[in-house]
C-alpha cells in the first residue's frame, strides 16, 4: 500500500486505487505464492486468513481516506482483475 501513514497531512483530495487482492501483493509483501494468478484455490486455511487479514488492513486504510470530505477510492478485490490492470 502507498505511504498510509502521509495521507492525513495532504490537504488536496484524494483518490486511492488498491486492490486487497492482487497477486503482486500476496507474493512480495505477504510471502504467499499459493495463488496461480486467478485463484486461490491452492492456498490453505491458514494462507487464506492472512489474506483475509492483509485485505481487512487495506480495507481500513482505505476507508479512512474516504472520510475525509472529497477524498475516494477504487479497491477491485479479485486476484485476476486486479492482476491484469
């Protein structure tokens, strides 16, 4: 995710476009390499809950940037959409 911690001292809106589920993500910031690039079908019960949590995270973040008055965002949560971005 970009600098989530800078975004409360921009004073121009903002519109954030992250993917909680993108398979970039899941394999260099997770570690996970379970997805075969359109499904999660590989991945364990464990894996899954960590992706699970990793998009939980994003999701908070995002929608934080959102209250602000003119702020938004685009979060598409499927692995093979947002792969092919």
């Amino acid at each position: 995710m970009f600098a989530q911690y800078l975004y409360a001292f921009i004073k121009i809106p903002q519109f954030a476009i992250q993917s909680p589920y993108d398979v970039w993500s899941m394999s260099n910031i997770l570690g996970l390499y379970c997805h075969n690039g359109i499904s999660l079908a590989n991945c364990n019960d464990g894996q899954l809950k960590y992706i699970e949590a990793y998009h939980a995270n994003t999701s908070a973040v995002l929608k934080a940037i959102a209250k602000r008055q003119g702020n938004g965002y685009w979060a598409p949560s499927c692995a093979f959409h947002a792969n092919s971005l």
